[in-house]
C-alpha cells in the first residue's frame, strides 16, 4: 500500500504535500523555493483525523516505505489500483506464511514424457511418491512427532518451581487476664518467596526467602499503662527475616532415582518402539503399492488382451461372412461368431472398468489426481539376482526386521516394568533436614542484616517412613509384569522361527515363480506359431471355426499368463526384500528422513 498522500494548495506558487509513514512529515514545496512551515493546531488535528479514519475504514494492515524511498505521484489512477496492490501483498503474505509453515504440503508430482503424458514410473520413484504423498504417511510422520510426549510428560517433574505466597493473620481477643501479656489483638503479615527442584535421583531441594510482621497491643491496654512494669511490653511491629534451604532424599523406594530413572527409560523406549512399527507398517504400505502398480500392469494387459481378442475374434467372423458367401460356411456359423464378437465387447468394457478402478485405487493411494492417466508399465527383472543367499539373508532379516526390534523393545520395556513393580513393594523411607538463617528488625530492610552471619539458626531433621499392609495391587503389578516377560520371550521365539521360514519360503517363492515365467515365456511361443499355422489353413478350408476360436482362447490365456508369471516373479522378488528388509536401503531410502520428516522440520 502507498503512504496516504494529499495535495492541498496554499497559494498560488505554493502547494502543501503531506504523507505519513510513522511520523508525520509536513513540507511546502514551491518551484523555486522550498520551505517548512508550522499549521495551526485546529488543520493539524483535522488532518490527523482525516488520516486515522481513512487507516480504520481501508482495513489493510501494510508496511509503510520510508520518506526517502516513497514516489509520490498525483495521478487517479495510481490511487485506484492501491487497494488491488494491498490485496495481492497480502495474498503474497498469506502464501509466504503458508509455505513457511512446518507443516507446508510438499507433494510430488508424477513424471512426464516428451508428450506431456504421464511416464512408466521406476519401482524408486514408485516408493518415493508413496512416502511423500500418501496420507497414512503423513499422518504418521505427524505422530511421531507426539511420541516423545510421555518422556517430556516424565522429566517436566523436574522443572525448577518459583512460588511466592502471602498470608494475613489477625486476631481479636476479650480483655483476660491471660490477653494482658499477649494483648487483645494480634496481627501478623508473611510474605514468601522460594525456589524448588526435584532432581532424578530422587532428591528434593528447596530454597526460601521470607518477612514476617509481628504487631500486638500488648502493654498499651489502660492497665498497662497503670503499671510500670507491664508497660514495658508494648513494643512497636517487628520484623522477622529468614532464609531457609530444605533437603529430602528417599533411601528405599526410589533409591536415589531408582524408580524415576526406569520410568525415563521406559518413555524412552516407547517413543523408539513406536519408530520401529511405523517402519514396519511402511514397509507394508510400500509393498502393497508396487503389488497394486503391477495389478494396474495386469489389468493393462488384459485390456489389450481383450481388444486382440476382439479384433480377432471380428476377423473371423468377417472371414465366415465371406465363407458363406461362396457356399463354405454355414449361417448358424455366422451367428456363432457375432454372439462371441459380443462376448469379447463385454470383456473389453469389464477389463477397462477394472483397470480404471485399480488406476484410481492407485492414484488415491499416492495422493495424486483421480483424472491422471497413470500407466502400470515398468520394467520388469526377468533374471535371477545375485544377491540371494539364504544363510546370510536369515542373520540379516534377524537383525534388522523392524518386527523383531519392536518386540525387542517391549520385552525391554517388561524388564523395567518388572523391576519398578518390585521396587514398588519396598516401604517408604525418606530422611530430610531443613536449616534457617534468621534475623530481626524494626523494618523489613532491617530484618536480614544478620542472615548472612548465621548468628540465629534453626535447624530440623526428619525421618520418615510407611509401608502399607496388604498391598494387594502392588503385588499385582508385579506378577502380571513377569507374566508379560514371560509371554513376550513366547512371541519373540515364535516370531524367530517365522522369519527363518519366510527366508526360506521366499526363497522357495523366486525359484517356482523364475521357473514359472520361463515355462509361460515358451508356452507363448508355441502357442502363437500354433495359431498362425492354423487361421492360414482355415483360410484355406482346412480347419472348422471351432479350431480357430480354441486356438485363439489359448493364444490369450497364453498372453496373460506370460503377463502374470512375469508380474508374479517381481513380487516374489520384492516380498523377499521385504522379508529380510533390504527394500528401502536397495531403492535408496534413508527411513529415518521418511519417519523424522515432520519432527526434523519444526527443529528447523
């Protein structure tokens, strides 16, 4: 927004330019002479009140140019298009924030050919769009943000707490022979003021400052006065100034930070046990989406599977048309075709529907536009990696599968749970002590001179201790802590033998399914020299209509199961790089940039 600007002519050669920008700047600009001058304080306040009504009603908020940088020009137009300008700063402000934002969308998109249209994508890009764009990820990667909660929750007891208290105490007593040495009214004001810290040992520490005014009418009463003697206790207010540092420290339960230290561990541990199953669970979702981006490739195929089919399938009939034309065919024959011609429309549309929803299921779950036209084509390995060996492949899935670091954890975090609930059984037994410094004075600046000099100390000890009798949920605690040990230990054995299997099992898996699309890869080859062979002998009226379609049935299922061996032996190489977790360290993927992405950005 410009700096509100005015012309207003105070003569004929003279002419008053004014515009704010913080202060308020007042100059007379002449053509041959420029001078400043001083307004009366009535045009003054009008323009000021002109100014702040035009600030309140434009309901703009803008940073001002300096005098020095503005470019004042007396032109409507300018004038008109400054709320347009305001407008766009702000749209500009409000993109600025957003981006600036921890929580800015950073979505990938998918890449284009020469064309413009969308390319086959790398199983690499396939697993990075997933990880940057998929909701579950980042409501994820949202959560671990939150999985330190427990742990700050736990060291917040040992913040240091500053408290101040005040207390007004006055009585008013009945004139007695006992009131005639303590008087009849009585008023005391205590102001405190301390510091305190618990620290993870187990210790307390607490620092105090306080004034204490002590005022009574004792001696001033009119026997008082009568005697001598009992006028002397009338004494002016006084203060008391005291200075005082509290220790405890627990010996038994919570032994110097025994119980404190496993709970710290214990939030520690969770937060970590909550990193290895989100790894585990994006693995699975990384997984599933190349099995669905091979599916689309199936279904793909079995689009143009089905339009050969149709093509075909439209040839033939043409050629029994032509047949019973010259006397060669029968017209039943032809009417055999066109139901099949029908036949094979249906499986076009059903194929094409297919394709388009496992296209959407697809696009939906990498976040992208419903309308794009992904495509499931990619290359596929068709040879056997180098890399498989089982014995080395089984240490490693044993050390590195996120499942088992996550039970792991738990029997870790069922350790610690076991020995607080022991610790938990033991009595209470604290011993603390308590020392003051005090001193005191007519006024409160007085009351604290001799503090320093400990000339008048107060000190204090206490022990205590309490043990419950009968405690039965403490007993409880402990017993269900060794039951879930002893049922962890259970599945982490169970969860070992599983993984030695799925090794195995995988490994198995690539092997079938290798063997698998070199037997389909020839079967196509025999099954198309077959075809060829026999629709140029049915041209030549050697073969019936029936042998044609049986050998064009078996030419598409051929096609699709040349397609499916291949797609099946990929993810059979890909669920054994799931097995033994190689999936992100092969395609690149540092997890942790994946799980720490949110958390790392508002550090930043």
């Amino acid at each position: 927004m410009r700096p509100f600007a005015g012309v207003f002519h105070a003569s004929v050669r003279e002419r008053l330019i004014f515009f704010m920008d913080g202060p308020i700047w007042i100059r007379f600009l002449n053509p041959t002479i420029i001078t400043t001058a001083m307004l009366s304080r009535t045009i003054l306040t009008t323009l000021l009140s002109g100014m702040l009504f035009f600030l309140v009603a434009s309901c703009k908020s803008t940073t001002m140019n300096s005098p020095a940088e503005s470019n004042l020009k007396e032109t409507t137009d300018q004038d008109a298009t400054q709320p347009a300008e305001a407008v766009d700063e702000t749209e500009t402000d409000a993109e600025t924030t957003e981006t600036q934002s921890p929580f800015a969308e950073e979505l990938m998109t998918i890449p284009l050919d020469k064309s413009g249209q969308p390319r086959s994508l790398t199983m690499e890009e396939t697993i990075k769009l997933v990880l940057q764009n998929n909701n579950t990820v980042r409501l994820q990667q949202l959560e671990i943000v939150k999985a330190d909660t427990d742990l700050l929750k736990e060291e917040a007891k040992y913040t240091p707490k500053v408290d101040f208290k005040a207390q007004n105490y006055q009585k008013t007593d009945k004139t007695l022979p006992s009131t005639i040495f303590s008087g009849t009214k009585v008023s005391q004001n205590t102001y405190t003021a301390g510091i305190e810290k618990l620290f993870e040992s187990g210790t307390f520490l607490r620092l105090e400052g306080s004034d204490t005014r002590f005022d009574s009418n004792a001696g001033e009463g009119a026997t008082a006065l009568s005697n001598s003697l009992l006028s002397r206790l009338a004494q002016p207010p006084v203060h008391t100034g005291a200075v005082s540092i509290q220790l405890q420290q627990e010996l038994l339960k919570n032994s110097f930070g025994y119980s404190q230290r496993r709970l710290n561990e214990i939030a520690r541990k969770q937060s970590l046990l909550k990193r290895e199953q989100l790894e585990y669970q994006l693995t699975g979702l990384v997984v599933q989406t190349m099995i669905n981006y091979w599916n689309l490739a199936i279904a793909e195929q079995e689009v143009t599977t089905s339009r050969l089919l149709l093509n075909n399938t439209t040839n033939i009939r043409n050629i029994t048309a032509q047949k019973l034309n010259i006397g060669l065919a029968e017209g039943f024959e032809l009417n055999q075709w066109n139901a099949l011609v029908s036949s094979a429309e249906i499986q076009v549309e059903a194929a094409e529907l297919n394709r388009n929803t496992m296209r959407r299921d697809l696009l939906r779950t990498m976040n992208l536009d419903p309308n794009l036209k992904l495509t499931g084509a990619t290359d596929l390995i068709d040879e056997l990696p180098a890399d498989i060996d089982i014995k080395k492949d089984t240490e490693y899935a044993l050390q590195h599968r996120p499942d088992l670091k996550a039970i792991d954890k738990q029997m870790e975090i069922a350790r610690l749970s076991t020995e607080l609930a022991d610790n938990n059984l033991l009595p209470t037994m604290r011993i603390g002590g308590k020392y003051s410094s005090r001193d005191w004075g007519r006024h409160g600046t007085t009351a604290f001179n001799a503090v320093p000099d400990g000339s008048y100390p107060e000190t204090g000890v206490e022990f205590y201790m309490q043990y419950p009798l009968w405690d039965e949920g403490a007993k409880v605690d402990a017993r269900n802590a060794r039951i879930t040990l002893k049922q962890l230990t259970i599945q982490k054995a169970e969860i070992t033998r599983q993984v030695k299997d799925e090794v195995v099992q995988g490994h198995d898996q690539i092997r079938v399914s290798f063997q698998a699309l070199q037997k389909a890869r020839n079967a196509l080859r025999q099954t198309e020299a077959f075809y060829l062979g026999l629709v140029n002998g049915y041209q030549r009226g050697r073969f019936t209509a029936v042998a044609v379609k049986n050998a064009l049935d078996s030419l598409v299922q051929a096609r699709q199961a040349l397609t499916r061996a291949s797609i099946q032996y990929n993810i059979s190489l890909v669920r054994y790089d799931m097995i033994r977790n190689r999936i992100f360290p092969k395609y690149n993927i540092d997890i942790d940039d994946v799980i720490y992405k949110m958390e790392n950005r508002l550090e930043k």
